[in-house]
C-alpha cells in the first residue's frame, strides 16, 4: 500500500527544512517511489503539444504556473482544482532566477509538487518545468562557452530532479542593431538549437523533452511574424538533422514580469495585444507545426483578459506574480513577519533601487527577494494559517482554469502523455569540446 499520504507531507516538510542537498535528494527519492507507487510521474508535454500543432485539439490554453512560495500548500490547492475541473493539462514551474531567489533547488520544487499530488490523492502526468532558462548577454559577449556550459549545468540538474519541459530563453542575446532580422535573431537561435541538441543527448530514454524557445524577451518591444519565421528557419537549419526541436514559441506582445508598478504600490492596466498573439500563433501552428505561442508574464492582467487567451489560440501562459502578491496581502499573513520581511529588503535591496522610485514601488518590485531568506519561517507557520491562505488563492487558481478553458481535457492527456517511470543511470556525453560525466536517466 506505500506510505499514508500524512507520512509524505512529513518528509516533503522535511525536505523543505533541510539545507543538505544530499539529503534532499534522498528524501525526494522517497517521494518520487511513493509517487510511482501511486501512479504519478513526472511527465513532458511534448507529444501533446505536436498533436496541438496538428490541430487534433485546441480551444484552450494551458496554464503555467510558477510557485516561489508555499509551493506544497499551493500544489495541494492547484490539484484540488485539477481534479474538480477534471483537467490534467497544467504546468508547475519554476524559473532559473526563481530558483535563486525563492531558495527552491530543482529537486525539492519537483519532489514537494508531486507530495502535493500524492497528499491530494492526484493520479497520472505532472508536469514540472524549467522556466527562462536564460543566458545574461553581457556574461556571453564576455565568454560565450562558459555562460553556455553553466546553463548546461542547471538543465541537467532539472532534468535529473524530473524537469521534462524546458524553457530555453535565449531572447536575451537578440541584437536589434543588427541590419537583417535574420542577423538579429542569429544567436537566439544558433545558442537555442545548441541547448535544445544537448537536451536531446541527456533526455531519459522514452521521453522527449518539451523544449519551448523564445523571440522576443519579456518587457521589450513586441515581437513580429518577420521576427519569428526568421528564429524558426535559423533555428531548423542550425538543429542536427534527425534531432527533435521546440515544441512552442514564447513572444513578447506587451506584457512585464510582475506587472507595472505604480508610484503608489498599485499595479497599472497593461494594454495587451491579443491580435498579435492570434498571429503568431497561427503562424507557429500552422507553418511549424508547434502548438502555438507561450504568453509571459500575464497572472497581474485584469480577470476580463484571460478569457481571451484561448479565443486567440494561446498554446501556454506563465502565471507567477499575483499569486506572491496574494501570499502577502492575504488577511492571514502575519504582519509581524511581513515587517520582518519588508525591514529585510530595506537592508538588503538598496542596490536595486532607483532614484525615481517611491517606496511602494521599491518594495513591491524586491519583496519577491525575501521569499527564500524567510522560506522556513513561512512554511513554520501552522498548519491552518498556511490552508487558509491557499483556500483563498484556491479560488483564483479556479477562475484561471474555467477562463482559460483549461477542464476537462484529461481524456486528452491521457491520449497523447505517455508516462514513464525513470531510474537513474551513469554515462558519459559529449559536451561540446570535452567529455563530461553526466546522472543520465532511462526509462524503467
């Protein structure tokens, strides 16, 4: 019968807890067994993102959601949703930067959600994602090969600790001084074709990794059909031959990570450019073959845009920020440890700060920074402060599912998710010039 679901979330706790790498990675395998025992697995979007691009299914848009605190508590809530709505379609990710900042290593991220998932009673594919993960262009115009080899490093790190959807953003490294789009997009997608080869050689066998790549980055100016045929056929003509490629394409259609912060600490109304998503999604889907386009940075829109994500055929959106929000702004946070907090990034983010901002827009901007340094003082909290503040964001993981349309597609999934239980083996890879020993997985 495996363990109770109560023991899980006993060793989940612990392994939140504990700053031992290593024994994070033993208690992860526990859960990772107890999860294979129950029939939850780790599992890549890839295939059922190529049956999208085929047009075999489409009318909604799968959510993609970045926890960077209470990540059990938040997991338990988003399954609970899952399996009200009956969707199965749904991502847990977590970016190379959040990672960092949030203090959540890849194998705790990955071990905690499929806790979660085990504790909920959740049966069949999770699907846990690396997102943006970026290269810093003034660390590759500096050296090149080593900012290439370090992102290496993370992605097989995350692929070993059950990451089989990958984001690779490389939008970082477009230069639009360039006079051609073409010459622009050059090392976005010469450096995503190389990334997207070595996943390839790492994958667990009987997997294929989802792979998404990027044309224009978050923030930036939006991106153009020109923009995105010239990525898709520099990429193609880059990628080995026989070698599997992207599955999906993120663009940038006016969007900013964790919203527009106004001088008094409140989020501005962002103009969203739905007909350009529409475009380059057709254009992904029906010239690529890919699912569609990937929309950042959208969980600080107004609730009456994400109904339209589908409508426009938005293949994924990231949902990050509000939910961070929600976490400090719930009723039930305590407010001696949000000074606590706040007084931590006074000390501790001044570099971050500018001249022109006000002190909401400071704060608001760096609170995220706080989330690791306090992360065992959050998930101290009791038990029943820690559900009430997940019941209420419950609710807005609820409302995204039904506008997103996100229900009742679990027969789909079933469909085209193939899952795979995966063991752990040693080889060695070739990465570019020399030899590395690489934990390789292959399918049980």
């Amino acid at each position: 019968m495996g363990r109770k679901p109560l023991d899980v979330e006993k060793i989940a706790l612990e392994l939140i807890m504990n700053d031992d790498l290593s024994v994070k990675k033993k208690l992860a395998k526990r859960i990772f067994d107890i999860g294979y025992k129950r029939g939850i697995y780790p599992s890549s979007m890839h295939q059922f993102y190529i049956a999208r691009g085929r047009k075999e299914f489409n009318g909604f848009t799968v959510p993609a959601i970045n926890l960077r605190s209470m990540t059990y508590d938040l997991a338990r809530a988003i399954f609970r949703v899952a399996k009200r709505n009956n969707s199965a379609a749904f991502i847990f990710e977590l970016a190379k930067s959040e990672m960092g900042y949030t203090n959540q290593p890849p194998i705790e991220y990955s071990a905690v959600v499929l806790a979660a998932a085990i504790k909920e009673e959740y049966a069949g594919p999770v699907f846990i994602q690396g997102d943006h993960f970026q290269l810093n262009a003034k660390k590759f115009k500096d050296d090149p090969e080593r900012e290439i080899e370090a992102l290496k490093s993370l992605i097989q790190e995350a692929v070993e600790s059950g990451f089989y959807n990958i984001d690779i953003d490389s939008s970082t490294l477009v230069d639009l001084s360039k006079p051609t789009v073409k010459k622009q997009q050059f090392l976005n997608y010469d450096t995503c074709a190389r990334l997207t080869q070595f996943i390839r050689q790492i994958q667990p066998r009987g997997i294929e990794i989802s792979v998404g790549g990027e044309i224009g980055e978050v923030g930036g100016k939006n991106s153009t059909p020109e923009e995105l045929r010239a990525f898709m056929e520099g990429y193609r003509q880059r990628l080995r031959k026989g070698r599997v490629g992207i599955s999906k394409i993120s663009v940038q259609t006016g969007t900013s990570h964790g919203g527009v912060v106004l001088p008094d600490g409140s989020i501005a109304q962002v103009k969203l450019d739905f007909e350009t998503l529409r475009t380059l999604s057709k254009i992904a889907q029906e010239e690529f073959g890919l699912a569609g386009a990937v929309q950042h940075g959208a969980s600080t829109l107004p609730a009456e845009a994400f109904h339209k994500f589908p409508e426009v055929g938005t293949a994924e959106v990231h949902l990050a920020t509000e939910f961070q929000n929600m976490i400090y702004e719930s009723k039930y946070f305590p407010g001696e440890l949000k000074t606590r907090m706040y007084e931590w990034i006074k000390a501790n983010c001044q570099d971050e700060r500018k001249d022109t901002e006000t002190e909401e827009q400071f704060i608001y901007k760096t609170r995220k920074k706080a989330l690791g340094p306090f992360k065992k003082e959050i998930m101290g909290l009791s038990q029943d402060v820690r559900e009430a503040i997940a019941r209420e964001i419950e609710e807005r993981f609820d409302f995204l599912f039904k506008q997103l349309n996100s229900v009742d597609n679990r027969h789909l999934v079933d469909r085209y998710v193939t899952v795979k239980r995966v063991i752990v083996r040693k080889r060695k890879v070739k990465a570019g010039e020399s030899t590395v020993q690489h934990d390789t997985e292959g399918a049980d």
